[in-house]
C-alpha cells in the first residue's frame, strides 16, 4: 500500500519560447503522491511566473501522450510543456 505522504519525482521538459522564457531545459520536482498537472503548473508558476499567460494555450505531455489538468502524476513521469502548433 502507498503511504500519503510519499513524494513522487517528475522530470519536466521545457520547449521553444518556454524554454526562453524560463531559461532551461529542463527541471526536477518532487511532489506529494496524488499529485495532478495542475498541482504541477502550480509549482512550476511559482518559480517562473513569467510563463503565466502562457499556461491557457500550451499543450503538457505525460510519457509523450497529451494529457488534462487533472491527469494524476506518478513517480518517474516525464512531463512536456508544449507550445500550441501553429500551420500555415
């Protein structure tokens, strides 16, 4: 049985104008288990808030599958931060 309070780590993926924007590539977290994307973005605003009025257009990718707010993470998740596609 998993305990509540075990901590889960999440890599997170940062790419084109967020990875400007935040200035890495890349980060680590550890979260709480039961841990949502949102919990997720919510951390992530916190250390960079300057992406906030991105947050309404980007995709978030889970293991390379585009996900919801609301997908539960799990230990080990890798985490995308996508900007919107644009075709022309």
């Amino acid at each position: 049985m998993v305990s509540m309070s075990e901590i889960i780590n999440i890599k997170i993926l940062y790419f084109a104008f967020i990875k400007e924007l935040t200035g890495v590539r890349s980060d680590k977290m550890k979260l709480p288990y039961g841990s949502t994307i949102h919990n997720l973005l919510t951390n992530i605003l916190d250390i960079y808030p300057q992406i906030n009025n991105l947050l309404k257009s980007i995709k978030v990718s889970v293991n390379y599958k585009v996900v919801d707010t609301d997908t539960i993470l799990k230990d080990g998740d890798e985490v995308a931060l996508l900007p919107p596609i644009s075709g022309g």
